[in-house]
C-alpha cells in the first residue's frame, strides 16, 4: 500500500499516543483473529469508554478494521497499512531500500 504524505501523518500521529501504541502493539500480536474491544481494554487497563475513542482513532487513521461477530465488535490490526508506513519510512529515509543503512553507527 503506497501511502501519501497525509495518510502516512495520519498514521504516524495515531501511534504517537501511548494507548494506541498499545492497542496496535496488541493487535499485531493477536493476527487477523483479531481482539474485541472488551479484550483489548482488559488487557490494556483503559476504561471502555477512552477504549473506544482509541479504537476509532485508529480506525479512522486505516490502521485497524473492525467485522461484527454477534453482539461484539472485533478489532484487527491493518497489516497492509502498517506496512504502508514502514515503506513510506523506508523510501523517503533509505533511498528506497530496506537494506541500506542512513544512520553512522
């Protein structure tokens, strides 16, 4: 997924919160299984309520997709927007490659 300027701020600026950092953090971990959010708040210790403003920060940036299951909603990482980023990163910080090294160690 090729990400414009404002889509990759976008992205970048939900994951510079700390909870959301988490949720993704979580959601990666979870797979395309995905959490729902009662899960994701319990193991993350936010209320329901700051839970669901997150959810639909992250939801709104493209980095999470929700599906309906029952009465649950459940929440899965976007992997291809998540790589979105990385590319984005890595094209305009590396010159295009994942391999080539910018920074003097």
């Amino acid at each position: 997924m090729k990400l414009t300027e404002p889509q990759a701020l976008k992205g970048f600026s939900a994951l510079s919160q700390e909870t959301r950092l988490r949720i993704v953090r979580l959601l990666v971990t979870a797979g395309s299984s995905g959490l729902s959010a009662g899960a994701i708040a319990e193991q993350i210790g936010a209320s329901s309520s700051r839970m669901s403003f997150h959810l639909s920060h992250l939801e709104h940036a493209g980095l999470l997709e929700s599906r309906r299951d029952g009465r649950s909603i459940i929440y899965s990482v976007s992997f291809s927007a998540l790589n979105g980023l990385v590319e984005f990163l890595t094209h305009n910080c590396c010159k295009g490659s994942a391999n080539a090294h910018p920074f003097v160690y």
